[in-house]
C-alpha cells in the first residue's frame, strides 16, 4: 500500500483478479475434481467476510480500497465455488474498472478534501459521516418484513426471467441467497435515514435494486453463454459444484433462520434501545479495536519479520559474514 | 575417490561449511571484473569435477545442498552491502546445482543461467563502490533521486538477480524444479521457499538503496551510453534467457 497509486490501481484492477481467470482457464479440471470446489467456496466464503469487515473500519482510503479488493476477491472466489464461473469473469471486469477508477480517484480527492471536505451539509451527509439516524418513527415489525421479502421477490422474479429451472442449480440457490442479503442490508441501512418523503427515498432504492439484479442477472447469464456455449458442460460445473440436496436445503434453512433472527433482533434492539446498554458498548468496543488493527496479522507478520532478521543477522555475526 | 571428488566439488558449488571459501575470497575481490570472472568460473569448475566422477551423486547429497541453499537465502534477508548479497545468493544458487545432477553440457549450461544475471549486477556494483567507497544502503538511500539511470538499472539487476521470469536464473531454477531425478514435493517446497527468500532480500536492498531521501547530493549518474549499455545487456540477458528456457525445458 505504499507504493505509487498507479500501481495499486494496476494492481487491483488486474493481477489479483487472476484467482477468478484461473479457475475459469482450468474448468475442465475443476469439473472433474468437484470436491476441490467446495474447498474453493469456503476459502472464499471466509476471505469474501473478513475483507469486507476489516475495509469497513480502515481509516486509509487506500487500505480501505484495499480490503474492499481483498472482500471481492473472496466473493469472485466463491462464485467459482458455487460452480458460477462465468459469473467470476464478469465479476473480475467490472471489479477492475470500477476498483482502478476508485483508486486512481483516490489521490486527488484526498487532496481537494484537505482544503474542503466538499461534503454537503445534507440528509445523505449527517446519516452517512455523522451518523445520526432518524429516531424510529415506523413499526419495526412492518420494516423487518419489507426488509426480508422484497429483495427476496425482486431477485426470485429476475432469475425466474432468465432461467425458469435455476431453483434447480445449487449455485444459483446458493448466489441468490447473498443477493437477498445484500438487498436486505441495504433496506435495513437506509431505513432510519432522515428524510421527508419516505415513499420517494424507499421507491427510488428499491427501483435501483431492480435495476442492478435485472443488470447483473442477464448480463451473468450472457456471459455464461458466451464463455460456455455447451449446455451440458455448464450443466456439470453446476453438479460438481453441489453438495447432497438433504445437507443443501438444512443448510440452507438454517443460515435463512439465523439472518432472519438476527435481523429481527437488530430491529427490536433499535426499539428497546439495547444499544445503549454498557455491555453492548463494550462488546463493540473489543470487536472495533481487534478488526480496526487488521485482527493483528500486521502486527504478527511484522514481529515475525523483525525476528527472522535479527536471527539472520545473529547467525551471519556468528559466522563472520561467510 | 568419488566421496573426495564430490568434497572437492562441494567448494565449487558451494555446500555449507565449504561454501566459506567462495564467499571470503568474494569479499577480498573488489574489482567488478575479477568478481564478474569467479562468478562465471566458479560453478563450472565444480560442474567439470561432478562430470569426472565414476559414481553417480549420493542422495544425501542432495539434501545437504538444499539446506546450504536455504542458509545462505535465509542469510541474505539480514544483508545491506550488495557486493555480499551477490556472494550470498550465488552460493544459495549454485547449491542447488546439486539437486537432480544432469547430463554435463546442461549442467553447465544451468550453472551459467544461475551466474549471468549475478555477474550483471557485480558488474553494475562496481558504480556505487567507485562512487560511494562502499555499495551500502547506509551510504546508497535515495539513489532514485540523487542517480536515477543508476536507480533504475540496478531496480532491474536485482530483479535479474532474484530470478524474476524471462532471465536465465528463472529458467536454471525452473528446470531445477522440474528435473524428474528430483521431483518431490518436499524439494519443491525447499526451492520455492528459497525463491522467496531471495525476493525478500532484493527487495530489502532496493527498499536501502533506491527510495528515501539521498543520503549524498551531487552523485554523478551513470552516463548515457553506459546506460544504453547496461540497457542492453539485460534485453541479451533476457534472450538468453528465453532461449535457454527452450534448451532447458
């Protein structure tokens, strides 16, 4: 991250996208090796959150770019696990054009925000930076329930227009079940913005969602045609990416019963103001201080470094420096 | 006789504790040439004395040579004076000449990629000694700003030197890699941990030398026609690389 900005933006934009090429340049292996994938949604699985959490409270932009390469890396990752392969190839070009403009955007900015920070003093400005939301003004109840079945019907009506059988294909399952998140967080995050009209901000969200799944699903499966024109060949990336069907659906039922719960919760702790218990604030405050030092990998690579050299350096006094 | 010849052999292609002796008299020569001669020399003598011998190569022997590679890699990190380093990365290099012994005109032809890209940059040290009394990071920071022809070259002798692709070394160590007599995954392990090392080094010594602020203003920077000479000779090192990537694969 010290290096010139250029570089990073070439570096984010292009080398570290190899992962996804990879994996799609050796697909006929991956098929015939169908375990190795489910090893490969995993590691991706893991990278996909721990990038996306340690870029949320990094205070470098470039770090935070950083990280946020690291989340989507993981995310391309386990598209490749769930058998979308396809979807990685397209998910590695838009990630580098928009990743490689953010980057190379990000001197400048940080130079114009050192005279002015630019931001207007708005609605969008005292929820986002200032973050002062809203005091709770709807029934929690009727906002969790918007929360969790619209993202739900839009992503289930897109990928119905694109393939009616993708219930059928575990990856699409498995894809559509992060998109419904994602939708979900995203009502979730905006639904205590100050606002005067709230039908207008909800409507222009939920349009723009619409927007995106529709976008991201036809443009998906154009490159899944593109890139693997026999149908019975994508057909068995989606088989060897699978697990048994029984294991499939209880895991699926299960990780839905925890997000659902867990949003419910968030939503109800808002009304009882649980947030503001000393317990909560402490909790928080631990989580913060171990994601905001990088979970202490830095600082571990950094000692162990430190030690390797000066052991180097030991040895080569020890020896004279022959 | 052979266990003398290969003991012999062990202070050409250096096997920690005789590796001492290539790297003490390195360090006497100072003149660029005559370390340019003993880096280009020095390997195929041993290569020629492996060649005499009757029996085949002990396996054991092979297991020596990759430890003293790895101790003299794992050794380097620590280095700031480029004219050791390049001892050092040589030794660690022509150890592994060791592992999967082939027939005599490859071997020569492997011992000399490992040799060339180091001989470039022995070559390229004499510039920083001639200016500097020593190339050490301590006196050589900043030289990006204060001599950047210079800087730039030795950014790419460096990476020559560590066996970045496409120079011959990068070839050497691939076929090292790849040759059947020795294809375990514990070897490849070994060797690819060794590559790392070498990296983490150059980059150490670029970190010293090239970025900063200079240590000394009013360095004279090398000339442009010894530029375009250097310049040339690592697009020949990347040739010959590349050609011997197709003799040695």
């Amino acid at each position: 991250m010290s290096g010139p900005t250029p570089v990073s933006a070439l570096m984010h934009a292009g080398i570290v996208n190899s992962g996804g090429f990879l994996i799609n340049r050796f697909a006929p292996l991956f098929v015939e090796s169908g375990d190795v994938l489910h090893a490969v949604f995993v590691v991706g699985l893991v990278t996909a959150i721990i990038g996306s959490v340690l870029m949320l409270t990094q205070h470098d932009v470039k770090k935070a770019l950083g990280y946020s390469t690291m989340g989507q890396m993981g995310f391309m990752i386990m598209e490749c696990g769930v058998g979308a392969f396809s979807l990685a190839v397209y998910h590695l070009i838009a990630h580098g054009l928009f990743k490689g403009t953010l980057f190379l955007s990000a001197g400048g900015i940080i130079g114009e925000a050192r005279k002015d920070d630019g931001v207007p003093k708005e609605d969008l400005y005292t929820f986002v930076v200032e973050r002062k939301p809203a005091r709770q003004r709807r029934p929690w109840l009727l906002m969790a329930a918007i929360t969790l079945a619209v993202p739900g019907i839009i992503l289930f009506l897109a990928h119905y227009l694109v393939e009616q059988a993708f219930f059928e294909k575990q990856g699409a399952v498995a894809l559509l079940f992060f998109g419904w998140i994602t939708g979900a967080q995203l009502i979730f995050a905006t639904h205590r913005m100050r606002t005067e009209n709230l039908t207008r901000l909800f409507t222009l969200i939920l349009v723009s969602f619409t927007v995106v799944v529709l976008g991201y699903t036809l443009i998906a499966h154009a490159f899944d045609l593109f890139l693997y024109p026999d149908p019975a060949f994508r057909a068995r990336i989606y088989e060897a990416a699978g697990i048994d069907l029984i294991f499939f659906d209880l895991l699926v039922v299960l990780v839905t019963g925890v997000i659902v719960l867990g949003w419910l919760f968030t939503y109800y702790a808002e009304q009882q103001r649980l947030t503001e218990r000393s317990w909560y604030h402490e909790l928080r405050r631990r989580f913060y201080r171990a994601i905001s030092r990088e979970l202490y990998v830095s600082d571990a690579y950094a000692w162990l470094s430190r030690q390797l050299i000066a052991g180097a350096n030991r040895v080569n006094t020890i020896m004279r420096w022959h | 006789m052979s266990l003398t010849l290969y003991l012999i052999a062990g202070l050409f292609l250096p096997l920690f504790p005789l590796s001492m002796l290539f790297n003490q008299m390195f360090a006497r020569l100072r003149h660029p040439w005559l370390r340019v001669l003993l880096l280009l020399a020095w390997p195929q003598i041993g290569v020629l004395l492996l060649s005499q011998a009757a029996d085949p190569v002990p396996d054991w022997f092979a297991g020596w040579a990759l430890l003293s590679a790895a101790f003299y890699a794992y050794r380097a990190i620590a280095l700031r004076e480029v004219g050791l380093w390049i001892g050092y990365i040589a030794t660690s290099a022509w150890a592994l000449l060791w592992i999967g012994v082939v027939e005599p005109s490859l071997h020569h032809l492997l011992a000399l990629g490992f040799s060339l890209p180091l001989a470039f940059t022995a070559l390229l040290t004499g510039f920083l000694e001639q200016r500097l009394g020593a190339a050490h990071t301590a006196l050589g920071g900043g030289m990006a700003i204060a001599a950047p022809r210079f800087a730039g070259l030795f950014v790419v002798a460096v990476l020559a030197a560590v066996a970045t692709p496409l120079f011959p070394n990068f070839f050497s160590l691939l076929a090292t890699l790849l040759n059947p007599a020795a294809l375990s995954p514990l070897f490849a392990l070994g060797l690819v941990l060794i590559w790392l090392l070498w990296t983490w080094s150059g980059i150490r010594l670029l970190q010293g030398i090239v970025v900063g602020s200079p240590v000394r203003n009013g360095l004279q920077d090398l000339s442009m026609t010894a530029t375009w000479v250097y310049s040339a000779g690592f697009v020949g090192l990347l040739l010959i690389g590349i050609n011997m990537g197709g003799v040695l694969l």
